[in-house]
C-alpha cells in the first residue's frame, strides 16, 4: 500500500476516457494492492472519493468512503465503496445542487447540477456486481466519481461560473445556505 501522487487540474491524464478492467486484472494481487493505495490516497488527502486517472491510472476504477468527513461535514456517511466499470443511469430527470470540490480541483468550489436518484452497475473489488439505487447528496458523490472516470471534472458541469468560490469563501458566504439545503435533501431522499 502506498499514498499516490494526485494529479492536478491541467494534467493530460484527467481528460482521458479511463478504459474497462477484466476480470482476470482485476484479480490480480498488484491490482488490489493498487485499489488499496487508492483508499489510502484517498483517506490522506481526506476526499470523499477518488478515481483512477486521478492517481495517473486510466482504468474504471473509483473509491469513496464518508465517514464525518472534515472537508464535508455536512455530508451524509458512505461505506467504503469500490466500483469497477461503473454504469449510472438516472432513474428520473429531478436534479439538485450541490456545492462540489475536487482534490484535483485544490481550493475550488462550485454549484453543480446533478441526478437525485439514479442506478448504479458495477463490480465491486472482487469483481461481483453491483446493482443498487443510489439517491440524494450520495448520487451528487457517485456522479462525480464516474464523471472522473470519462475525463470530465465538476468544473465543466457549473452552469454559472458566479457560484465558483474557493473553499474560504465558500464557508464565509455559502456554507450555511447550502447546510439547509442539504438537511432537506437528507430529509427527502434518505442521504
Ligand atoms: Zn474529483
């Protein structure tokens, strides 16, 4: 296990179209080593989730775990998670804000559009399907792992680039408004 390097906004590597995992690589005991350096990247820098090519590996691969998370403290918990060749799919057309930021992304937030209720398709770690219904500011997480994983970042999805703010900010200006938002969404959707 080991603490990966992340790559940062302007590397090549998180603009490319990550490629699917087999099997038989994913069994692999240096490919699970890898998914473990992944989890460990992802609790030093404190994210609530990481992708592959953001770790200067373009395969289909993200992790996400919140647990009281200090960048996202009001972010409901998610168990630690593993997904191989993630599939999402919205289960309907209702979307929410949500304040995102990036550790590819340092010291940049912005309002963001996503699903509230969409089906995930994967593998987990072992290479077992996954077929669930994820809903709320957990979907918001999901969506952005998977975004990752295309080659797209939380930037390219802000609709007015006003909302941009970095993370002082963010907590001076906005941070109570969208606490409350978050609290109604959580009361809706269950996380
Ligand atoms: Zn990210």
């Amino acid at each position: 296990m080991a603490i990966l390097k992340v790559a940062q906004i302007g590397h090549p590597i998180l603009r490319q179209q990550a490629r699917l995992v087999t099997r038989d690589e994913l069994r692999t005991p240096a490919f699970q080593a890898f998914i473990d350096s992944m989890i460990d990247t992802m609790h030093d820098a404190a994210g609530a989730g990481l992708a592959a090519n953001q770790v200067h590996e373009p395969v289909q691969v993200c992790v996400m775990e919140v647990k009281d998370n200090p960048r996202y403290p009001y972010k409901p918990n998610i168990p630690l998670t593993v997904l191989v060749n993630p599939v999402l799919t919205p289960l309907s057309e209702t979307k929410f804000e949500n304040f995102e930021g990036c550790l590819s992304v340092p010291d940049m937030r912005g309002i963001v559009r996503r699903f509230v209720e969409i089906r995930v398709q994967a593998w987990d770690r072992l290479g077992e399907p996954i077929d669930a219904v994820i809903r709320g500011i957990t979907a918001g997480t999901y969506q952005h792992e998977c975004d990752h994983l295309a080659g797209s970042l939380f930037i390219d999805r802000v609709e007015d680039p006003r909302t941009l703010c970095t993370w002082k900010e963010f907590s001076r200006q906005h941070e109570a408004r969208f606490r409350e938002h978050v609290k109604e969404i959580v009361e809706h959707y269950g996380s």
